[in-house]
C-alpha cells in the first residue's frame, strides 16, 4: 500500500477517534454525581483501563489535533520504456482501424482511398483489375465506404452499399472486397440487407443558388431535384429565385445496418418564393410513382417539365435574332441552349413517341418526340442516344434519351432544346402549356390524411427555425 493511501486511512481513523471519545464526554457528564459515582464504585479492573483514557482525553489540550499532522510525499522514480520498444510493441500487436468516408462527386478511387488512409498497392491494383470489384470502383456521389486497415494502410476488407438510387427498395446490396488469409490475394462477395426508412426534416433559406442553399441545409441532391419537380409548374428556379426566400422539407432517408445508405423519396415541401408560399405532398393516387398535390387536391404535375436537364444554367435564350457563334451572320435562335458538361442526362420533358431519333445537319445528334398531336419537342447536339432511342418507341417524362455534346454546329457541349406547336418553335419560357388533371373527388378524403401529419411536421420545423432565431 502507498504512504499517500495510508496517510489517508490514518487521518480517517483519527476523526472517527475524535468524534467517538466526545460523544462518550458529553455523556459522562450529563450522569449526576451520585450515579458518577455507583459507576465507579462498581467498575472492576476491566473498567480502569477505560476510565483513565476518559481522564486522559478530558484532561487533554485543545491544541492537540490529528489534522494538524503534516503528511509526507515520498517519491519513487520509476522506469519507463523507450518509445523505440513501444514502436516494436504496436508492430507486433498487428492491431486493425475501421476507417469510413463518403465519395465525393468527381473523386477518383484512388483518391477514397487516399482519404481513408489506406497505403495498399495490391489492394488499388485489385480494385483497378477485376471485373468484380467494380462496383466498388463505381460508387455515386455520397455513398458510405467503410475500411479495415492495419497501422500501415494494408487493407483487411473494404465495403460499400450500392443500389439504384432513383428505385427505392427495401433492401439493397453489400459488396465487400476481403483479404485472405493465406497469400494476400482477395476476393469480392455480395450480401443483401434490409433498408430502413427514416424521416428527415430540413430546412433553408436562398443567399446565391437553390442548390447551394440545399446544400447548406444538408439536403441530397436527389432531394434538391424533386423538390423541383414538385415545384416547376408554380416556381421558375431558373429565374424567379430571390435571396430571402425559404423553403422546407420532408423527406425518406434509407439506413442499411444503421449506416446512412441514400435519400428516397419526398413526402412533402414548402417553398415561400417572392412572399409567395407554395406547397406540394406526395400521394399515392393509384399510378406509378405516385404524384404531388397541393392540399386541395390540385395536381402539381406539369404535363410538360420545365428543363429537360437537371442540373443546368441557359447559356442563350429563344430570339428572333442574333450572332450565330459559328459564322458570325445574324440568325433567328428558335430554342433554349443549356450549358452542361459532356454527357450529361437529357430527359424527355413529357410522355411521347419518338419521331426522330439520328443525324440531322447542324443539329447534330438530335431526338424530336411527338406528345400531342399539337405539340413536339426537339432535342440537338447530344454526344449519344439512351438505348432504345428509334422511332415509334414510347417515352415517358422524365425518362433518359440521350446525353448532352457538341455535334453538328456547336461550339462547346450544350444541349439545344425546341418546342414546337403545330411545327412552328415557340419560346420554352412564355409558352401556353397543358397541365395535368386534378385529383379525383373520391380520393380527396385519403389525401386530407396524407396531408395533416405532414403539415403539422412542417409547422413543427418552422418553431424550431423560429426558436433559433430567437436565440
């Protein structure tokens, strides 16, 4: 036991000594004299002892205290390790560090893996060669990867959880790549877990971009894209965003064994756009996907969509005259330009049939559709087709047709977008379009309790933001 443990046990008995011979004072001369006395007269010699420590306390002075003991530190110096033997202890113990991230839009794997911290040229060379492993090597944009490394960066396992985001499932697929334990070499096997549903509440205000701020507010960016499919037939984000305008929203957040997997599907959002407040609640109403309302019943369905692309800016607009960029001469510009990188997705703004799918001159690569018998769209310059792309197949809105370039008569990849009614191109911004039907009257009731809990959770996050303001 250590001198400083015993001072302490020592000091201890002292005060429990102290409080016990004052208590039994106080007694002793409570007793009148008579039974002082009897007491004294009838105490045999096993008594004396007891007696006289009474005696001796009671006579002793007030200056004497236990408390008053100076207690001394007594120093032992002891021998450590060197940090060269601790160095060769961690290097034997071959001890393991789970190491986890998400892939960065654009990041390459070699990258990820730079960023875990794993330092394993077999492992790289692995990922890079085998046919299985590349759905490793092909991860979207937010996708959780988890590591086991050793202190060195060798990898014991790496694994990730894939799937097709704009499907949501309720399970999707492991693939891990795993070290054997004999010879280094690895192997890839696949599992299937189930996916959890969870609700996320989020909310933003617009300072530059709709996406910047989604971003700001940690809302996935197939979150940020319904949001505007929920909202293009009653906001224009390319052009009628202001800074101050607020949104709010509602959203499915799928977890695989507690791990957040992807984003699924938006349930409700709430937009205020130039003080004017816009809503919109998914609903099953019976078809494929479902579709957004607002609260009356009012489809928020646009039988023709806004953009044809999805992440984008216009690069030049519908005129009846300008500065051909190629030739200099002055010429009408019957269509919208998106500027976008090569290869991005080119959806078709509405359900149709293909008219056209090929070559045609300056257009390039070029896809028309036919959706009504008024109304068509065209589609220039695209670096290549969706599968499928010939005419007579159907397409439905929003599905992939093909991929922005630069072929034909284009100076930098961009994709030329047309409407035409009748066969003559009107301006895609200002033109007259039909919209989609409301929802039936015997449906209303389902979609009022659709609608409560959802508002009420949106009214629940504007207290909060309310809350924090206050602050």
């Amino acid at each position: 036991m250590s001198p400083r443990i015993l001072s302490n046990r020592f000091r201890q008995l002292a005060a429990d000594l102290r409080l016990g011979t004052r208590l039994a004072l106080r007694r002793w001369k409570r007793l009148d004299r008579a039974t002082r006395s009897r007491i004294e007269l009838g105490a045999v010699f096993s008594l004396l002892p007891l007696s006289a420590a009474i005696a001796a306390i009671a006579a002793a002075p007030a200056a004497l205290d236990l408390d008053s003991l100076q207690s001394q530190p007594i120093v032992e110096a002891v021998a450590t390790p060197s940090i060269a033997d601790q160095l060769d202890q961690i290097g034997q113990r071959h001890e393991a560090f789970l190491r986890e991230a998400r892939v960065q839009r654009g990041e390459p794997v070699g990258a990820l893996l730079a960023r875990i911290g794993i330092d394993d040229e077999d492992a790289a060379r692995f990922l890079r060669a085998d046919v299985q492993a590349r759905p490793l090597v092909r991860l979207a944009p937010g996708r959780l990867v988890q590591a086991n490394i050793d202190a060195t960066g060798r990898v014991n396992w790496l694994r990730a959880f894939v799937g097709d985001d704009n499907a949501p499932a309720a399970t999707a697929r492991v693939v891990t790549m795993s070290r054997e334990a004999a010879g280094g070499a690895f192997r890839v096997t696949e599992s299937t877990v189930a996916l959890e549903r969870r609700i996320e509440l989020r909310g933003g205000e617009i300072q530059a971009s709709f996406f910047a701020a989604a971003d700001a507010a940690d809302i996935p960016d197939l979150i940020a894209q319904q949001m505007i499919d929920a909202l293009e037939s009653e906001i224009d984000f390319h052009r009628s965003l202001q800074r101050g305008d607020t949104f709010r929203a509602i959203y499915e957040a799928l977890y695989a064994g507690g791990d957040y997997l992807r984003p699924g599907r938006l349930l409700a959002v709430e937009f205020v756009n130039q003080g004017k407040t816009v809503e919109a609640y998914w609903f099953d109403d019976g078809s494929k996907g479902g579709g957004y309302y607002a609260s009356g019943g009012r489809s928020m369905k646009r039988v023709f969509l806004k953009s044809p692309l999805e992440f984008t800016r216009m690069s030049s607009g519908f005129s009846f005259s300008r500065e051909h960029p190629m030739f200099g001469y002055n010429a009408a510009h019957r269509g919208i330009d998106y500027a976008a990188p090569s290869g991005t997705k080119i959806r078709s703004v509405a359900s149709g049939t293909i008219e056209f799918a090929g070559w045609q001159r300056g257009y390039g690569n070029m896809v028309e559709v036919r959706h009504t018998p008024r109304h068509s769209t065209l589609y220039a310059h695209l670096q290549g087709f969706a599968p499928g792309m010939v005419k007579g197949a159907r397409v439905a809105q929003g599905d992939l047709i093909g991929f922005v370039g630069a072929t034909g008569w284009a100076t930098g990849p961009h994709l030329h977008f047309e409407i035409k009614i009748r066969g003559v191109q009107v301006n895609p911004l200002t033109a007259e379009l039909p919209g989609a039907e409301p929802l039936a009257a015997s449906q209303l009731p389902a979609l009022t309790a659709t609608v409560a809990p959802l508002r009420e959770q949106l009214a629940l996050l504007d207290r909060i933001r309310l809350a924090s303001d206050s602050r």
